[in-house]
C-alpha cells in the first residue's frame, strides 16, 4: 500500500488563562509565531496572544488507507489536549480540520512536471 500524508490543524481558544500564563505565553510568544507554522510530527502550536486568544497546532500524520486519517485526527486532538491540559491552559472551542495530500489537487507546477515524466 501506499503511504499517505495527512495534514491536521486543531484550532481553538485560550480561555480563562492567568495573569502567569498569559505573561508566559507572551514570553514564548517567538517560538509560537504564525510566520514559522508549520506541520510536524510532534506537532506545532502558533497564536498571537497579543492579538487574540486563538491558536492553532499543525500535525502530520501518515496512515496507509483513506479511512486512517480519522485516526490520526483523534490523535491530535488528543495531543493539543494534552499540551494545554498538562501546562495547565485553560481551552475551548477545539476544531479539526485534516487534509489526506494524495487528495489534494496538484499545482500547476506540479501538474507540468508530471506530465513532463
């Protein structure tokens, strides 16, 4: 079979978070930027607190069927919960979206390449 990618973004928002929190989330604030999101393993978390409460984590996953990226789904919901719920944050409102890249409409670029080959 073969390997397929999935992309998972978990959104959501901070909720009732503490003075400490917020100040800490501020001062990690460069590591979280929005500009350097991007889709890991283990998962990138990006927000800007200063602006609003919401943030986003971006997973990969794999899986070899169609029907895996559920599973993967619930997997990253459960790790964004468990980042924020062992930090102690506060949340609310968690949403997932995933996206199977063997589905995904190739570019242009990609599309004269491949018919180049």
């Amino acid at each position: 079979m073969t390997q397929r990618t999935f992309r998972i973004l978990v959104r959501g928002s901070f909720d009732a978070l503490t003075e400490e929190q917020r100040a800490g989330l501020l001062a990690e604030a460069a590591e979280h930027d929005v500009l350097s999101a991007a889709f890991t393993a283990v998962g990138h978390l990006s927000y800007d607190l200063a602006a609003r409460p919401f943030f986003a984590f971006r997973f990969l996953e794999h899986g070899e069927a169609e029907e895996d990226i559920a599973a993967a789904t619930v997997r990253a919901e459960t790790a964004a919960e468990l980042w924020l719920t062992d930090r102690g944050y506060g949340y609310k409102n968690l949403k997932s979206t995933a996206e199977d890249l063997s589905l995904a409409p190739l570019g242009a670029r990609q599309r004269r390449a491949r018919n180049a080959g």
